[in-house]
C-alpha cells in the first residue's frame, strides 16, 4: 500500500457465503462503526468536515487537523481512507482475530448481523473492522490473511 501510512482492515467470514450485497452491507456497517469508535475515542468527531463542489455536492470527507496533530487515524483520512478486505472461515477465527485486536487496545467493530435475510432468522457475527492504523502494528494480527 505504497503511498499509504495508515489503513483499514476488515475480516470478513467466507465460511458463511453471503451475497456480494450482503457482503458489501456488513463491510459498510464494520468500517462505518471503527471508524466513529476511533473518532470518539481521539475527540476528533467536530474535526470532521465535508468538502463540496462549486454547486454545493459533497465530494470529500476530512478532518480539519492541525499539520503537526497527525495520529495514524487523520494520516488515513489524509492519503485516501485506504481500506482492505481479508477473510476467515469461522466464527472463532473471527473471533480470535478480534480478541488480539483489542489487546492491542486497538478499536475493534464487530458486527452481528440479525438475520432477518439470511442465516435463517439466527443473529450471526459477519465481519469485524479494525480502526486505521499504519500497517507495522495491523499486519501482525491481519497480516497472513488472504484478501477476500
């Protein structure tokens, strides 16, 4: 990820087989969630700001940081607000992935989907989303993933 110095990783269950759709949706819902998580966590949430075209259509979002008040949450938002999808095949590898994350203290978004369009009305844990982070402190937990 040349060009990068922080990016977002999503684990997604493959063992479940959901739609592209669905699959799309609990990435979202994942990447939506870590997102605010580390936003709150860092007090950042009045930084963020929309950037428009000339007609008013919002085309960009930042954070309005000072140059020297750079964390590895405003570098990812800075370069591009990188993101990866990388894949499990169970619920405990998901899991597992998620309880190493938040040893690390790192903000962890895992996601139970309801049920109520697949997985036959049972809750199901689809996908986990990490905070951005550079990549010497993801890749030891995400790193021998294969992307999805």
């Amino acid at each position: 990820m040349a060009g990068y110095k922080s990016k977002q990783m999503i684990v997604m269950r493959r063992d479940l087989k959901m739609r592209k759709g669905k699959i799309a949706a609990q990435a979202g819902h994942a990447c939506v969630e870590a997102t605010l998580m580390a936003l709150a966590r860092e007090g950042r949430l009045d930084q963020v700001r929309v950037r428009t075209a000339p007609d008013g259509t919002p085309t960009w979002v930042y954070l309005d940081h000072p140059e020297a008040d750079s964390t590895a949450l405003s570098d990812w938002f800075d370069s591009g607000v990188a993101k990866v999808c990388v894949y499990v095949d169970s619920e405990d590898a998901l899991l597992d992935i998620a309880e190493k994350g938040r040893e690390q203290g790192f903000a962890v978004a895992l996601v139970r989907d309801a049920g109520l369009t697949e997985f036959h009305g049972e809750a199901t844990l689809t996908c986990l989303a990490f905070e951005p982070l550079p990549a010497e402190k993801i890749d030891p937990i995400t790193g021998s993933l294969p992307l999805y």
